[in-house]
C-alpha cells in the first residue's frame, strides 16, 4: 500500500511551531549575549597620521592644533538623528526608538507652539549630544519671549511619523512628606507628566522626603527621587556642624565658612568658656530642626540663670553672631543661593545664576538694647512679611539696574509671568511654615523711607555693588568656594548611605549609560543661606534641604519656576513604558534566578586609583568614558545653571579636601585636564579613542 499522506493543515502548523521555537532560541542567545558581563579591558587604541602619540596627554593643545585639519560638515554637529531607546535584556523599554523622525529642525515659532502641545500632556524630548544615547525629558518654562541658545536638540510632535499617543505616558509621584508648591506641579505639567500613586511604580520621578537606602534599591535604572538619603547631614544644623567640625579637625584653616558654633546642650561648657574670653560678644541660638525663624533667639555673652537653665534642657545650635555685616542702605540681608547637586560620586554642583536677597525691615544698629528687634536681626521672610515696612518686590525695573543687563531680563520675566502664570499668588512657606502670608496688601514705599523692595535679585545686588564701589565677583568667588566646601564636608555619610541604596538593575545597556557606580537616582536641591560681612567674606548659615518653592511675588515666581525647570531637565529623565520595562526587569531578575543571566553589580574599572595617575585618555575603557559622557551631556542640558564643581582649575584644588579619593571625582578630573568639554569639539572629534562616545552635537540647550 502506498503511504499515508498527513494533511496539509498538520504539515504547516508543524513548520509554524517549530519557526517558532527557533526564533525563541535565538531572541534568548541575543538577550544571553547583551547581558553577558564584560571584561574590563582598555580600550583599543586606533592610531592615525593626525592622532597624538598616546604616550602624551591628550590636552587641549593637542586638540588646537590638529583643529581645521578636516572638514567638518554643519549637519555631523546639528543634523537631527533618530532617538534611541532604552534597551533592558534585549527589549527597547522606552517605546519612542519606533518612531521615525521626518523633520530637520525646528523653527522657533514651532518650539514655542510645543508648549501648548505640552500642556495636552504629551512629553517633550531633547536630544543626546551622543551617537547611542537616549533623548531625555525637557521641561520648559513658561512665556520665553527670547530664543534660548539653541533650540535644534528638542524633539516636538511634527518630529516623528506617527501619531502623539504612539509616544509613552510619563507619570510623577508627589507624596504628603513635602508641601505641594505649584512651581514644581506646574512645570511637572508642562512636561506632560502625569500624577500616579507611589505604590503603583509607574512614576520616573517621586517628589517626597529624603528616601532611605532600601527604598532606592527597589528603584528601576530610571526612577529618580528629589533627596539624596542621608541629606539631614547637611540639613539639621547640628549635624551639618559636626561635619564641618571634623573636616576642620581633619585640615585645619580650610573649612572656616561658618561662625563659630556649639551644639547644645552638649557642648554646654565649651559655649561657656568662648563666652568667658569673649565678654562682649553677640550669639544667635536656633533650634537644630527648624524653619521659618521660629525660637531663634539672639543672646549676650552674659546670661541670667533662668535662660542659662532654659539652654540645657534644649536642643540647639548657638553660632556666633556676625556682628559686622554688610549692610544694604543700613539694613541687614543675607542670600537665599539655589543649588543643585546631581551626583556625590562623582560631585557634580550647579549654582543658579538668579537667587534672593532678603532684607530686613527694621535698619540695623549694634545696640545691645536692640537685640529683641527680631525683624532687624533677623532677615527671614516670615519674619519680615508681616512688618508694615515689607514691601513686595515686582520684579520691575529700577535705578539700581541701570548699570547691569537687568532691564531686558524684567521685561522678559513679565512676559513670562502674564503668559501663562495665573495672576493669583502663592503664600510663600518652608516645608512647616504656616500658609497664611498676610502681605497682599502692603503697600509700597518710597525710596526715602527704605530700600525699594524688602526682596532683591541677585542682578540687583550686583547694580547696587556697582554703583557703590564694591566687588561683587570677589564675594561670589568666596560664595562658590563655600558652597563647594560645605558639601565636601558632608560628602563622607551621605555617599555611604547612597553606596547602601545602590541599584544596578538593567544588566549591561544601563551599564553604558550610569558608567561607574549605581544607577542614578537622586538629585537635590539646596537652599544656601548666606551672610556676607562688610570684607566681602561670606558665612554660611544653614542648608535647607527643602527650600521654599512658593510664589509670594512675582519675582519668586520667575526665579524659582526657572529653577525648577532646569533642574529637571538637567537631571536627565529618560523616557521608559512603564509595561515594557516591568516585563523586562521580571525577566532579568528570571534569568538571574535560573543562572542564565549574570548578576547585577557595577561596571568593571579598567584603573585603580594608583594607576589612574599614570594613564591618559586613551586608555581609560568603556564604564570610565561612560561617567565622562553623562557629565558632557548633562553639561550640554544645563540651561542657565551653572557648573562650579567639577572644573578644570577646581579639581587640583579641592583634590585634598576630599575625606577619602573616589574614583570617578580623579576620571572627571583627568578628563578636564586633558581637554575637558573641548575633547568633544566637531574638531577634535576625530582624536577621540575607539572606545569613547561618538558626538554628533555641540548644540547646548
């Protein structure tokens, strides 16, 4: 008999199934070998007739003298190319890499209509400076009415060739631990974010309290909060004196930024030796966990039992007074200075060129009879605001301007403001200060009578420094040195609980892109107060780790919107699905259980710290180039914000304030001597070594 035939039906479901499992095997061989753990190795270096001897540094007398030695075309710096997603074991968990773009580059007519797209929800993306590197969120600020210093990196809506639901839904969390200001809800609205829940775990961004370190190693490679853990260190102003304390101890005459202090009450009899040699001295006791000027008392030298009795049952920090200040028209002011802080390891520190200057609204005198006058003493805006003198700054422009560029920046804030700011103010408050600001009604004041506003921009500071004859360079050089200092005094704890938190989920794609260390997941930002005495030297106050964001003024309003603004989008938010990166983490932690895939840790070092001295550029590997390339790229996103830490004069510097050396402070470091952000020039591109990343921009937003 002839054979049986088997049906055609059977024949092709078979040929399906097993296409099927050989496709299946192949996916699990790619994902097995994108996962594979590298070894740390240097990388290869590519020599040509034009590249240096690597032997020699790479320092930017090299890169200026090879430059205009090739022809380098305006589309290889500014030409658009197609975004790239975020890969986790295989699987592109950003859902934009699909989307193709169709368009060159935006005109500025069409970046501002992205503002209006934006408030529709829909996330706004600004390109890597980096061939391979994912686009970030870009979070812009309302009203700009002059064209920044380039636009050509944001993405918009006519970019891609697909429909605006095709992009990812980005979500934030906002828990109760933080007051809710709405320069942050409204930029975080701007951006297309959408609100969610803590406990859904959808959300790229948690706006809350400081985090301890097991929450943060529950954090996906691109989940972020706004608090670095163990921030109290800088925060409370007993411990944030205890470690400028020890850094003193450590090196002496360097860390001198602040009064002398004490903490009480355990330093009960050292405050009362100080106040034996110093009979007729000014002190000025504060609460160690507290805002807003409440129980701050200013005390003499000599105290009655009562009071003396009082002190020790508390617990406080007692700073000598700074009795000469300088003075604004015969009024006291200290700075309020905005700073953000991206990373401790490395340290990486933005300033914002905008801060406040508050006045007091009683003039100044050293009479000891006065010391009760908390309103001359004392320059806090809760203090202040109820004093009939206060007067709200409108952020218009005024004679003090004459000599600065201020004029043109008002008129722009007051276009920002009438944009698309509603017109109702936000009472201002620290993170527990009563919401009541009982000053809308203050009137205004002539320039007889007192200063022109109880509250000043930075800007005005400098036109008033001008007009009288005073060096506002000087004093804002010793301002950075300051800032720099008291954050290398706390930089020891704080990075200890970062290294406790560490997370290195996203096999090695998120390797590429963290470099050294963990994957990323704070920033913070500080509120530095600072008194300047009549040297122009600077003193340190107190650090509030959760500075007031409110909008008591129009002033306030386009300060601390802007602030908000760039600092998220200098932090780097990448763009994720939410879905596809669950599935994917669910699958790494799979294979890690069933040994199929390697487990998570840092990326290899191709140094040590002793070596690390000896080498150049060209041989550093892939997880050093990777930290150098997230610092030029978060540089390239900084906006207005600027970076005084690292530097290429400050590395050498601060180098022996450190507690201890880091690895990834001396790459930065070796990287901005040999050339720094100039490595990465369209010139001197092609010098690089084969295993750094490849720029295709040099277009800063």
């Amino acid at each position: 008999k002839e054979p049986r035939q088997r049906p055609h039906q059977f024949e092709q479901r078979e040929h399906q199934e097993h296409q099927e499992q050989r496709e299946h095997g192949e996916q699990r061989e790619k994902r097995e070998q994108i996962d594979r753990p590298q070894v740390a190795h240097r990388c290869p270096v590519q020599l040509s007739s034009k590249s240096p001897d690597p032997s020699s540094r790479l320092r930017t007398s090299h890169i200026l003298s090879r430059m205009q030695q090739e022809a380098w075309e305006p589309s290889q710096s500014s030409g658009p190319t197609s975004p790239v997603g975020c890969i986790i074991g295989g699987m592109d968990i950003s859902g934009i890499s699909r989307l193709n773009i169709v368009s060159g580059s935006n005109t500025w007519p069409q970046v501002m209509e992205h503002q209006g797209w934006s408030r529709g929800r829909h996330i706004l993306l600004l390109r890597s400076v980096f061939e391979g590197r994912p686009p970030v969120l870009l979070f812009p600020f309302p009203g700009l009415p002059m064209q920044p210093r380039n636009h050509c990196r944001i993405l918009g809506p006519e970019d891609f060739d697909r429909t605006l639901s095709d992009l990812p839904r980005m979500y934030f969390s906002h828990t109760e631990e933080t007051h809710e200001y709405n320069a942050v809800l409204r930029t975080l609205d701007r951006g297309g974010l959408h609100r969610t829940s803590l406990q859904s775990g959808r959300w790229c961004l948690c706006w809350s309290g400081c985090p301890k370190p097991e929450m943060l190693r529950n954090f996906h490679p691109f989940q972020v909060t706004n608090h670095f853990p163990g921030s109290w260190n800088i925060g409370r102003k007993d411990l944030m004196w205890r470690n400028i304390r020890c850094a003193q101890r450590r090196i002496p005459n360097q860390f001198d930024i602040t009064p002398p202090s004490f903490v009480l009450p355990e330093d009960m009899r050292l405050w009362e030796a100080s106040r034996a040699q110093n009979p007729g001295a000014f002190w000025i006791w504060k609460p160690v966990n507290s805002s807003c000027g409440r129980g701050i008392k200013v005390l003499r030298s000599t105290l009655d039992a009562g009071t003396e009795k009082s002190l020790c049952q508390k617990k406080g920090v007692v700073q000598r007074y700074v009795e000469a200040p300088l003075l604004l028209d015969g009024y006291k002011f200290d700075l309020r200075l905005y700073i953000v802080v991206t990373s401790y390891d490395p340290l990486k520190v933005y300033l914002n060129p905008e801060g406040l200057v508050r006045l007091a609204t009683q003039r100044y005198s050293k009479s000891p009879g006065d010391l009760h006058c908390r309103r001359m003493h004392l320059t806090n805006y809760s203090i202040n605001k109820h004093a009939d003198a206060y007067v709200k700054n409108l952020d218009l422009p005024s004679p003090l301007q004459s000599v600065t560029q201020s004029e043109l920046r008002r008129a722009e804030s007051r276009n920002e403001d009438s944009a698309q700011m509603p017109t109702a103010e936000e009472p201002e408050t620290d993170a527990h200060c009563s919401s009541s600001s009982g000053d809308e009604d203050k009137p205004q004041t002539s320039p007889d009578s007192g200063p022109v506003s109880s509250k000043w921009s930075l800007d005005e500071l400098h036109g008033y420094f001008v007009a009288h004859g005073l060096n506002y360079n000087l004093m804002m050089e010793r301002i950075k040195d300051l800032i720099i200092k008291a954050l290398i005094a706390v930089e020891p704890p704080i990075v200890n609980q970062c290294h406790q938190g560490a997370s290195f989920q996203g096999g090695s794609n998120a390797q590429a892109l963290r470099g050294l260390g963990p994957n990323p997941s704070c920033f913070e930002i500080y509120g530095f107060d600072v008194l300047v005495d009549q040297n122009l030297v600077p003193w340190l106050l107190e650090v509030n780790i959760l500075p007031s964001l409110s909008s008591s003024s129009p002033l306030d309003k386009r300060i601390k919107t802007r602030l908000v603004a760039e600092a998220l989008t200098l932090v780097g938010l990448r763009p994720f699905d939410h879905r596809l990166i669950g599935q994917a983490l669910r699958e790494e932690r799979e294979g890690q259980v069933s040994g199929l895939h390697p487990k998570a840790q840092a990326s290899p070092k191709s140094h040590t710290l002793n070596t690390l001295s000896q080498t150049t550029l060209w041989e550093l590997g892939h997880a050093e180039w990777a930290t150098i390339a997230e610092a030029h790229d978060e540089f390239m996103r900084r906006g207005s914000l600027q970076r005084i830490f690292p530097t290429d004069d400050g590395m050498d510097r601060y180098a022996d304030l450190f507690e201890c050396p880091r690895y990834a402070n001396l790459v930065l470091a070796k990287w901005l001597h040999e050339g720094g952000e100039a490595c990465f020039r369209p010139e001197a591109a092609h010098l690089l070594p084969a295993c750094a990343p490849r720029p295709i921009s040099w277009d800063q937003y």
